[in-house]
C-alpha cells in the first residue's frame, strides 16, 4: 500500500508541478515570479496580462489538480489514492519541480482536485470563500479561515485515516504559500481585494525572520499532524 501511495503522490506531483502562469508569461516575455505579486497563478496572470489569459491558467489549473486525480481513481477503483494524487498535484503546484521549487498558492488546483473527490462540499466551501472574501477584502484571511474550517469538518468527521493525512499535507502546503501575505497583513501593507498592488508597497519580513516564519510554520504542522494521528489510533 505504501508503493502504491507513493506512485499516486508522484504521479500527482509531476502532473501539479506544470507552472502554466510562468509558461504563459514566457511567451509573453515576462516572468510571474518578478512581476506583479511575483505569485505564479490564475489573480497575478490577470494583472499583468488580462482576463483571457487569466481564465486560460485558471482552467489549466483547475484541470491539473482534476485530472490526475480522476485517472488515478479511474484506473485503480481507489478514493485513497485518488485523494493522495490530489494532494501530489497541489504540493507539485507549491513546489513545481520545473522553476527550482517555487511555485504558487495552489488553491485552483486543490479546488479541482476536490471537485472531483468531494464536489457537495467543495461547492459549498467555494460559497463560503466567496461571501468572506465580499466581506473581508482581504483574500488571505478568508481563505485561511475557510479552508482551515473545512479541514477540520473533515478530520473529526468519520473518514479514512489516510485520506484525512493527505488531506491535511495539501491544506499545509496551502497555507504554506500564504505565509508571505500575512506576513504583509502583519506590517499593514497587504492589499485587498480589487486594490492594484502598485498602489501599495509589498513589504515583507527580513529574510532571517522568513526563514524562522516558515521553520516555525512546519514545526507546528507536523506537531498538529502527528498530534491528530496518536489521537485517532487510541
């Protein structure tokens, strides 16, 4: 079983790590990761290039986080290991094998890959992201708070202990990529939504304070995860 989750992780990965945002951007002669928020996805693709080009890379990711997961499924009748090509596909989307581990927030491909696997409660969290974000402006928060809230719906809820693992490690790397944006939300200069970014000035952390942000940021993730796991076997 472990080989076999292993091959969907990779499959799922080497599917996720395609950087379409990036790819766009080259035949454009632009770089995503220096230009704009430097994110790698489907919000910075429509600031520096338009809504066309926007819908083309959500679309694209949206289907790379989908696909995979529904082959994996197809082929092997597993939703366990469908749920672990998700999560292959979101960290591969997070750390793309192809722009040296940099990579985006990876929300439309976790959303695509969920479309599939839970469609009911996927809607339903897209719902709740959208009124928070109307509410908040602020995209970091209402995300976190809504997918933060999902996850734990689905950890103490009856699921397959595995499936609620690969769960958690998508949301983790997820989040992971949020962190710069709260940094931001910390020193007061994150924009809200429908503010141009070069209205403001995205200051950040020194890098010795990033790097202790992100250390400190998986330490506690793996405590909460390995926390949750005693948990569940008692």
């Amino acid at each position: 079983m472990i080989v076999s989750v292993l091959i969907a992780l990779l499959f799922g990965y080497l599917a996720g790590s395609t950087p379409f945002a990036y790819l766009f951007g080259r035949r454009k002669g632009a770089n995503v990761f220096e230009q704009g928020s430097g994110n790698p996805g489907a919000t910075n693709t429509l600031t520096l290039f338009g809504k066309r080009a926007a819908a083309v890379v959500l679309l694209l990711d949206v289907l790379k986080g989908f696909v995979p997961t529904m082959l994996t499924y197809l082929v092997t009748g597993d939703e366990t290991l469908a749920f672990w090509t998700a999560t292959g596909a979101v960290l591969g989307h997070v750390f793309s094998l192809y722009t040296k581990f940099r990579g985006g927030k990876a929300l439309a491909t976790a959303g695509g890959a969920l479309l599939f696997l839970q469609p009911v409660p996927i809607l339903i969290v897209v719902a709740s992201y959208v009124i928070f974000l109307l509410l908040i402006r602020y995209i970091v928060i209402a995300t976190t708070i809504v997918i933060a809230g999902a996850l734990l719906v689905f950890l103490f809820t009856p699921q397959v202990l595995s499936e609620q693992i690969a769960l958690f490690l998508m949301v983790s790397g997820v989040l992971y990529r949020h962190l710069p944006n709260w940094e931001r939300v910390y020193l007061k200069n994150e924009p809200k939504i429908g503010q141009p970014v070069h209205e403001v000035t995205l200051q950040r952390l020194t890098p010795e304070k990033q790097e202790w942000v992100k250390l400190s940021y998986w330490i506690t993730m793996i405590m909460i995860l390995l926390a949750f796991v005693v948990w569940k076997q008692m």
